[in-house]
C-alpha cells in the first residue's frame, strides 16, 4: 500500500463539537503541516447551513485548497477483517458482497461496500487473502457530500476514520516509531466524545481496524472493547499487539491510559501528531492529540 503522495487538498473531520482541518505539503524533508485548525461548534442543535458557513468561512480565512477528502461518521461504518481463497480480482468483488450479507444484516439503509487487501496468506496449502471490508450507510455518505458542497468545497475522497488515523500515524509518525524502539505490531487507538477508533498496524499495513460506539465520557467500557480487539488480532489473525499508541480527548496520562496499562498489560504511549511534522500552525500543541483523523485525511492520496 503506497501512502506517499503530494497533497493539494484539504482534511476535514467533522466530529460532535468540533470542525478539525488540516493540510499537509510535501517537501524535501518529507511532510509538513501547513495548516491546522479547529472550528468550535456551538452547543445545541447544529444545522447543517451553519456548519457550512463555518467550514467555509474558514476555508477562506486562511486561503486554503477548495478540494476536500473527509470522513463518514464512525456511526455510519461497519469494519470487519475477511479471509477469502485467493481470486482474480473480477471476482473478489462479488464474493465480499455475498460474505458481508450476513454480518451486514442489522446494518440498516443502503450501503456501499468496499474493502482493502490486507495481507496474502497460505492455509492448509491454500492461498488466501486477507481482506479489511469496509461497509458505509450511503445516506451518510450522501449528506456529508452535500454539506460540503454547500461549504464550497469539491468532495474528491471520501475515507473513513480509523484508515485515516493509520494513515498519519504511518507518515507522520515513523521517526517517532523508531525512537520508541520498533516493534513488529502496534495499534493506534484515538477517543472522541461518543466514539473510540481503534487500527492495529503490523509491518506498516493495517490488518484490523473498528470503531468503538463509546467514547472518553465511558472508558471502562472503552477498555473492555479495546481490550477485546486486541484479542481477537491475537486469536483470529495471530498478531500480538507489543505496543498501544493514544490520541484524542481521552488520552491523558492519568486518565484512559493509566487505566489501559492496569487492565491490558500493555504498554501505552501518547501520540501527539502536531509534534511529529514541521508546523505551520499557531494551534497549541496540546491540540494536536485530536488532530490525528484530519492529518491523515490531508495525507490520503487522491487523483
């Protein structure tokens, strides 16, 4: 998977109480932040005429690209790992739409499937392929189009949250990975509000990622659900998870880390992408921990 690739677009993750934007440029040293802001959102209920007033106003303060990639709603996406016999690719299709029916039952509304190849296996003698399927409520998909093009904005990507946060924590973070000591299996957990993403990366490929229908105001529920998607990665796919890298709101050292580490076992580190890429934002540091999905979404290669 080749996540390099020069960005002339913004990231745009809109969340319950924030609109988070970021740009990114590539340089000789590699990616820069170019551009980093977070809109407040105001308290109550929050039409959508508003929030593109907002976006767009933004968008023009600071003369940014009117190209977008953004992000459905965690609530709107179902993630699940799919090991299928290996087939042309003609064929693949097909048979991730027939295998996702089941589990796609209780998923309601129309729905756009989708999937990555995640890794190439042999089973018993037989070639297989690992696949990370990715299904999404086209309503969803449609409304955030439609919001931004009422902001002004071309939609040229649409991505999900936790491809994103894999996505910067890939780029922008692997000095920061080999500082730490590199390990073979990591996953990049991020909490928001209502929401808790979680990816597991294994020799700089996503093989597992899910989104987590609680978020920091719950962390005890947070760290069970964590807890079971690191078992399952060890169960299901064999890879044993040496390192737990946290971002978001909830990521704080006396808070849902310390009580990741009593209750995992594992260790935890913080990860703050606003330290890892040259900045060319006044957003105070501390910020950065929620920037994660909106840099990784600057990052998306697009045409």
């Amino acid at each position: 998977m080749n996540w390099l690739r020069d960005t002339s677009h913004i990231g745009l993750e809109l969340t319950e109480r924030e609109i988070r934007m970021a740009q990114v440029k590539k340089t000789r040293q590699g990616y820069e932040l170019a551009h980093a802001a977070i809109i407040p959102l105001p308290e109550g209920d929050k039409d959508n005429g508003l929030i593109a007033r907002l976006i767009r106003e933004a968008v023009a303060g600071a003369k940014l690209p009117s190209r977008v990639v953004t992000a459905v709603p965690g609530s709107e996406v179902l993630l699940r790992p799919l090991l299928l016999p290996a087939m042309p690719d003609e064929e693949l299709e097909e048979a991730v739409r027939h295998e996702a029916e089941a589990w796609l039952s209780g998923f309601q509304g129309d729905k756009i499937i989708s999937f990555i190849k995640t890794a190439n296996l042999v089973n018993d003698g037989v070639n297989m392929q690992e696949l990370l399927v990715v299904a999404a409520r086209r309503d969803g998909v449609d409304k955030l189009t439609g919001l931004m093009g009422e902001a002004g904005l071309e939609t040229v990507a649409m991505d999900v949250q936790p491809l994103a946060l894999a996505r910067c924590a890939l780029l922008a973070g692997r000095d920061y990975w080999g500082q730490r000591g590199r390990v073979e299996t990591f996953a990049v957990v991020k909490t928001g509000i209502a929401t808790t993403l979680v990816t597991v990366i294994h020799h700089d490929t996503v093989r597992f990622a899910r989104v987590i229908p609680y978020g920091s105001l719950a962390a005890r529920k947070v760290v069970v659900e964590v807890g079971r998607s690191l078992d399952f990665c060890m169960a299901e796919l064999g890879l044993e998870v040496a390192r737990v890298y946290l971002a978001g709101s909830g990521a704080n050292p006396k808070g849902l880390g310390q009580v990741m580490v009593r209750e995992l076992d594992v260790e935890i580190v913080d990860f703050n992408p606003l330290k890892l890429l040259a900045a060319g934002t006044s957003l105070p540091e501390e910020k950065g921990s929620a920037m994660a999905v909106a840099m990784g979404l600057a990052l998306k290669e697009v045409n």
